[in-house]
C-alpha cells in the first residue's frame, strides 16, 4: 500500500485504512492471545490446579512488538478490602467453635454470705457458703455435633476465600492485559 501511494495509484485514504485494518488486527491479536491465557488460567483456577503456562494450545507468530505497561504492585490481591473481609469472615467462624467449645466446658461457683442481726438486744451473726458444679453430660452430644459443623463451616469459609482469591486475581491480570491491549 506504501508503495502504491507512493506511484500515485491510490489515494492518502486508502493508505491509512489499510493502516488502521493492521492496527485493528494486532489489537484483535493481542485480546485473542490475553483471552487464551486467561481462560487457561481461569480453567486451572476452578480445577483446582497450578496455571504454568503449559496450557497454551497454540502461538501466534509475534507481529509488530509494542512496548507494554505493567501494573504497580498496588493492585496486590491480599490488601483489597475483599480480601480482608474474608479473612475476618474465617476468624469470626474460629471464634464462633471456641464459643462452642466453651459451652460444653465444665463451671465451678463458689458463693460466700454472711450478715449480723440485733433484734430484741441479741446480736447474731449469720454465715452460709455454698459451691456448685455444673458439668453439661446432656449437652455433649449435641454440642459435639455442632463443633463438628462449626469446623465444616471454618473449612468452607478457606475454600471460599481461595476460590475468590484467585478470581481476583484473574481480575487484575484482565485489567492488566486490557491496559496492554489499550497501548498496542
């Protein structure tokens, strides 16, 4: 095209379109390879697995190389507030067993009262002491079984926070790579 404008057979228009079209075409390029490796990093993430980059199923001849951005380390996953509310959700879970486990737990009281009198000119002095026991051999049962739930809900609130976990991070690898995308 650079050449035929240059002879004069095709007009200044014609030259920037074929310029756009070949623009267009590396952005396509560089959003069908981001899309690739970010469906292949999503596929690892709900397996269950560790993304290496061995999934790539094709390459794509490298075009035109374009300087790309990379995002400051103020995008770190761990320090949105997302992050902390998950890790407060797990510990308030943690909290909720030793609730539960404190209630199975034995109680000891010890009490101690006394007091004076003086009626019709008699003084007397009254004491009493008592202590109790309170063991809950009713509750173990049920209290067990709902120690056992409370440790299934910590467990579920961990994998829960792994699985959101790595979707935030597929989420600033794509803001990432659509700032790239925005730069070719």
């Amino acid at each position: 095209a650079q050449s035929a404008y240059a002879n004069g057979l095709v007009t200044k228009n014609d030259l920037l379109k074929v310029a756009l079209k070949r623009n267009e075409i590396n952005t396509k390029s560089a959003q069908l390879e981001d899309g690739i490796a970010l469906a292949s990093k999503a596929l690892c993430q709900l397996t269950g697995i560790d993304y290496t980059g061995e999934l790539e199923l094709e390459t794509f001849p490298e075009g035109n190389a374009v300087e790309t951005f990379v995002l400051v380390d103020t995008f770190i996953v761990s320090g949105r507030p997302e992050a902390e509310l998950l890790s407060l959700n797990i510990k308030a879970e943690q909290l909720r067993k030793k609730m539960l486990v404190g209630e199975a737990l034995p109680q000891i009281g010890i009490a101690v009262q006394g007091g004076y009198s003086n009626f019709f000119d008699k003084d007397r002095w009254n004491g009493a002491a008592f202590a109790f026991v309170r063991i809950p051999l009713t509750q173990w049962w049920e209290t067990g079984h709902k120690i056992k739930e409370q440790k299934l809900r910590i467990a579920q609130a961990q994998l829960m926070q792994e699985d959101l976990m790595g979707k935030m991070k597929l989420q600033n690898e794509q803001a990432d790579n659509q700032l790239n995308e925005a730069a070719r």
